[in-house]
C-alpha cells in the first residue's frame, strides 16, 4: 500500500512481513531508503509500477541497517548505489542530517530529511526496537533514542508500521 508523506516522499507498506520501503525524489534522484524482505517482492514491484518507478530508475538506496527484512530486495535495482552506516559524506551530500543510533544493531542509522525523520528500527510509532539480536548493543539504545529526542521533526517514518 502506497501512502503519501509529501509531494515527493511516499511510504510503501506491505501485508507480507517486512519493512517499510520509503521512495524519496530528492533532485531529480530516486532514492529508497530500505526495500524490505522477500515476502514483499511481488507487492513491492506491483506498487513500483504503479508509481510508474522502473526498478533501473532506482540510483540510490540507503539501508537503515543490514536486516533481512529491510535489504532483502536490493538486487532488485541494478543501477542502485548501496549506502549505509558507512557512508555518512554521501548519505549528507543527499540533503539528510546523518546520526548514527546504535542499538537496535550496532550498525543502526537514522536519517532527517527537512522535518521527517526515518527512524528504521531504531524508534517506532508506538515504542522502540528490539535489542536482543547478537548484533544488538543494548547499552548504546538510550543514548540513541535521547540523540532522536532531541531533533526538531514532525513526521516520524519507521522501518515498521505494524
Ligand atoms: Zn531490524
């Protein structure tokens, strides 16, 4: 299902399990940021060509972190430049302000974009992400969830809606 954020911001959620896909136009750029699990293939690349979004027309996608459930697509997009917590001079480049929110993974990332923020599975609508993964850093959440407090945003954009 496609939801509109702004003009050129859409959120895509899916009934199969996974992440929420964000589909940003940012200077004539595609970029997502996350592209969900395998279970939503199919709803993804039905929602994409109703969008009219060709999977080439994809030039950049930003992982929130390197969860199944959010990078099991990314070989969907050939011409796609991946970027993640590595690649905070480009992810900056693009127009976002670039924090990194260890935590839920160690290599969690949050990213504002003007008043939104993408939070992935850092802070949800109605609670936090889950810290009890191997790659977890339970005594990094805290601190994380206090550098998102305190950010001026009005629109909160998770890597899960239910
Ligand atoms: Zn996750």
């Amino acid at each position: 299902m496609i939801n509109k954020i702004k003009q050129n911001i859409l959120q895509i959620h899916f009934n199969e399990f996974g992440s929420c896909v964000y589909i940003l136009k940012l200077d004539n750029k595609n970029i997502l940021i996350d592209t969900s699990s395998q279970f939503t293939r199919t709803e993804l690349l039905k929602d994409l060509k109703q969008l009219k979004i060709k999977p080439e027309q994809i030039q950049i996608i930003i992982l929130t972190h390197n969860h199944w459930d959010h990078n099991a697509n990314i070989n969907l997009f050939p011409n796609a430049q991946i970027l993640n917590h590595k690649n905070e001079k480009e992810i900056e480049k693009l127009g976002f302000k670039f924090i990194k929110t260890p935590g839920h993974t160690k290599d969690s990332i949050s990213l504002l974009y003007q008043d939104i923020l993408f939070s992935g599975d850092t802070l949800f609508n109605d609670g936090i992400g889950r810290t009890d993964f191997p790659e977890s850093q339970p005594e990094k959440m805290q601190e994380s969830l206090d550098k998102l407090k305190k950010l001026d945003y009005d629109i909160l954009c998770p890597g899960h809606i239910n």
